[in-house]
C-alpha cells in the first residue's frame, strides 16, 4: 500500500510520462495501485496519486469490472453525456456532480505490453474519464461548472486534511529531468 497524494500535491497537476518499460517494476506499480485503491477503497487509482509521473491506472467499478490500463487513449463513440456524484481519492470525503461522457472506448496496454481495449458506460465510462483526466494533470473540480466548483474549492479549504496536502519537495540526487521528487 501506497499514501495517496492530496489535492495541493504538484505530482496531481503534472501530465505523466508514457511507459515504455513493461518491466518489474510495471508490474509491481499496477500491484501497488490496485492494492491501495481496494484499500482506500475506491473505484480508480491512477499512479501520479502515489506519486509516479506514468500513464497508468486501476479500475474496480460496481464489484464486477476490475483491471489496469497502460497508456490509455480514449474515444467517445457519442455525444451523450452523464451527469452524476463523483468523488476523488485525492480530495477525500466531498461529492460533486460532474458531467462525463456516457460511453468511452480506451484503447491502450497491459503491464506486459499486449493491446487492450476497455469499453463502458455508466460508472466505468465515468471512471475510465477521470483516471484518465488524472494522467494528464487534470482532477474532476476542474471539470464542474462555475458554481459548483466554487462550492467544492471552498469545501476542499475546509476539509481537516487540507493542511496536509502540501508536501516538502527534495531535490533528488538522481536524473530527474529537473524535476523536484515528492517524499
């Protein structure tokens, strides 16, 4: 299990880095997440929640869909939308409804490599959006309307971990791309 990074934390507004690794570590990665999302629990957990800056996440929706998505690219097979509760593991406790697409198909790979394709409606189309939306520095408030986002920034103010979503950052001793590394 891993500590899931806060709303405040750099890690969640940095786009992540394609995988080009399908190694160990990978596959040590999507245990990690999937172990600390059925922890936490939650429906989705996407690997710049803990910290690492690649394009990975894990799904567990409804009991009956579970799996990971490596490098995810998604397409809308329409305009339908869905509006609905949602909720972050990065900005635990608070709900707000937030429009999605109804439907998405996310093509992408496994943590050895293979194509894979992921396709759902309803809670997993949902999921699938906002993992995604992680991956490339985007949370869910960002997406509420101008109302609703304002109620949610002042509930995230609000919240008894919001002094904890700061983090020190270290300089890493390691190549890092000029990158600070979060502890």
């Amino acid at each position: 299990m891993q500590p899931i990074r806060l709303f405040g934390d750099p890690v969640l507004r940095t786009a992540a880095e394609q995988v080009v690794d399908f190694d160990k570590e990978l596959r040590t990665l999507v245990a990690d997440l999937s172990a600390t999302m059925l922890d936490a629990p939650g429906q989705g957990l996407a690997a710049p929640q803990i910290g690492v800056g690649l394009r990975v996440f894990t799904y567990h929706v409804d009991d009956s869909m579970s799996g990971h998505l490596v490098n995810p690219v998604l397409h809308f097979p329409s305009d339908e939308e869905q509006d609905g509760p949602e909720g972050c593991l990065s900005i635990p406790g608070l709900t707000f409804d937030c429009k999605r697409k109804a439907h998405v198909v996310a093509h992408g790979q496994n943590m050895f490599g293979d194509p894979i394709t992921v396709e759902g409606t309803a809670n997993l189309a949902r999921c699938v959006q906002h993992e995604t939306d992680h991956l490339d520095g985007v949370l869910f408030v960002d997406r509420l309307d101008a109302d609703t986002r304002k109620a949610a920034m002042r509930a995230i103010r609000d919240a008894p971990w919001a002094d904890l979503a700061n983090p020190t950052i270290k300089v890493s001793p390691h190549a890092s791309a000029g990158r600070g590394i979060l502890p």
